[in-house]
C-alpha cells in the first residue's frame, strides 16, 4: 500500500522542527530513519498531514564522552552505536545489543531518538535506556525539559511525548568501576525483534555485589527493571541458589502476551532462562572487571 497524501517538511534546526510541530497542532509527525514510521505510514495506520524530516539538522548525530555522563544526539543511528568506541568504552553493554536490533540497512537509517519515541514493547534501545538509568532531554517551543527513561515508557508505542515535542538527546549516566555485564537475547530468526531479552549490571563492593540493575524487553507492554531481583542481589554473591531465586523473580515481573510467535508461558520460561544467563557473565566479567 502506499501512504495517504502529506505535506513534506525539512527542517534546517531543531527550532525550525519545533516550530512545525507547533503550528500543526498534532497533525505532524516528526521523521526520523523511517524504519517504523514508514510502514505504518504505508498501511495507513498513520495520516499524518505533515511529516518533518529531522534528517538534514546538522550536529545532531553524535556520541560524547563528558566527564559523568556520555551523551547521544537523537539522530545517532544504531550502527554508529554499535561502532562507538566511546559506547565500546563504557557501556559494552549498549554495543552488544545493538548488534541484535534488526539488520544492518536497518541499522543504518534507524535512530536512537526514533526508537525510543516509537517504544515497540521488543525493542532493544528501550530497554537499554531503562538499565542504564537514561535521560531523554526533550524540546518543545515551550523550552526544554529532562525525563527519565523510567518515567518516559508508559505503555506498548505509548510514551510521556506531547504531539509538538522532539527528543534532542539522550544522557547515559557511566557506570562506576567493578562493573560486569552480561546480554542475553533469543528471537526466531537473527535480526528480528526479541522474544525477550534481558540485559544485566553487576557492580562489585568488595567481594559481594553493591549494585545490581536487570531490564528486559518482549515479555511486557514496556522495558522493565526488576527491582525485586535487584533487591535480592544487593550484597550477595552468585551461587545456583541465588540464581534460582533471581529467575523466579524476573518471571514474576513479566506480564507476556502470546501472539503468532510465542506463547505467553514460553516466554516466560524463557526470560529466565536468559535471566540466568546474563547474570553469570556479568558476575564473570564484574570479577575481573
Ligand atoms: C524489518 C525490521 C526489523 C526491525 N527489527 C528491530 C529489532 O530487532 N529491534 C529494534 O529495536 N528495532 C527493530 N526495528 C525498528 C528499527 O530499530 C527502527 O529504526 C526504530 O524503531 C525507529 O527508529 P527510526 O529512526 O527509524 O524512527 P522513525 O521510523 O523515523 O520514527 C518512529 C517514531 O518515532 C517518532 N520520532 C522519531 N524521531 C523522533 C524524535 N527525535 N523525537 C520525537 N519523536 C521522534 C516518529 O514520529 C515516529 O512516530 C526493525 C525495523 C524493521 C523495518
């Protein structure tokens, strides 16, 4: 099918953006790589009157390492991501799982900022945002404001996003020394969306463990921490006790729903599965990290 008639907009800045957005009163959607909105735009789930293409603001693909935090324009497309030597650096994690969303022409075109705003409940940058403690800068014409990954996924493609704002830039937090991590995913067939994955940080005071974060994606309508494991893992260590006790909590925390590719009690079983595998590589790596 092809899309219903639009009007095309190319904006030159992020104020120019802004402004169109603005003056469509949510008749306009912003286009990032197009790699979802376009098909949704090509079944006509979507009719917008006026797409804004943020695709020529210059400067607005970019990864900076900053003394606290590493920052990402909103154009940063996934492949960039995966290659980052700065992502590489510091979040290993982020560029593991980069490599499991989609394909590379997808990865080429497709944008954090795009991704985060699409919010599909499998999508792998979502739930990365969620582990790793981001902050979504968003601009409107009405200024600017931060909000946490924790608050911004709301529910399945629903996110706290106005009609007349942009995401500019997402700020991932770095994460202090003697941290492990561990990636674990499994989809029906490589680069397409997870049945479930998990992704974890294990962070080492001592010999036990001071900080334990796990998100995971495909087994709720958004990414999700589970702070009941994290709980549990705070001043532990790792042992096939505590591993058990950890799935039991992940599997609790999921709400799955079965579709054409998986059955809600298989993905379930499943996210535990993965839940123990990345445990044990980021307790691996968190000891000689
Ligand atoms: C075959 C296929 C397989 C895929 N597999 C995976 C996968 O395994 N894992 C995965 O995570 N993703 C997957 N994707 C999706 C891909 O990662 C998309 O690139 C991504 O979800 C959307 O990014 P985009 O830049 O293309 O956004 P667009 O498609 O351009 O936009 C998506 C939505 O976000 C809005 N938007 C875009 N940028 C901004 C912004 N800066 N501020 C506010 N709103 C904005 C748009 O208005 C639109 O509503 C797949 C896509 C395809 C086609």
């Amino acid at each position: 099918m092809k899309p219903a008639a639009f009007e095309y907009v190319v904006a030159e800045s992020i104020e120019s953006a802004v402004a169109a957005l603005a003056q469509a009163r949510g008749e306009a959607k912003i286009i990032a790589g197009g790699q979802s909105l376009v098909p949704m735009l090509n079944f006509r789930l979507l009719r917008p009157a006026i797409l804004v293409d943020i695709n020529r603001i210059p400067d607005f693909a970019y990864v900076r390492d900053e003394p606290d935090a590493v920052r990402i324009g909103a154009l940063t497309r996934h492949h960039q991501l995966e290659r980052s030597p700065v992502i590489a650096r510091h979040f290993p994690v982020l560029g593991e799982a980069m490599a499991h969303v989609a394909h590379l022409a997808i990865r080429n075109r497709g944008t954090i900022g795009g991704s985060l705003s699409h919010a599909d409940p499998a999508a792998e940058l979502p739930m990365m945002a969620m582990l790793l403690d981001a902050q979504l800068r968003v601009v409107s014409t009405n200024g600017m404001r931060s909000v946490a990954a924790h608050d911004f996924f709301q529910d399945a493609l629903l996110v706290d996003l106005a009609e007349d704002e942009l995401v500019t830039e997402v700020a991932l937090p770095k994460l202090p020394p003697r941290t492990g991590w561990g990636f674990a995913e499994v989809s029906r067939r490589s680069g397409d969306f997870a049945l479930a994955a998990v992704a974890v940080t294990l962070t080492l005071s001592g010999d036990t463990i001071g900080q334990a974060r796990i998100a995971m994606t495909g087994v709720a309508p958004t990414p999700r921490r589970v702070s009941e494991a994290e709980a549990l893992l705070t001043g532990a260590r790792i042992d096939q006790v505590m591993t058990q006790r950890v799935i039991a909590a992940v599997r609790g925390a999921t709400e799955p729903q079965t579709d054409l590719h998986a059955s809600s009690d298989y993905r379930r079983h499943l996210v535990g599965v993965l839940a123990g595998r990345a445990l044990a590589d980021a307790w691996e790596r968190a000891k000689t990290a």
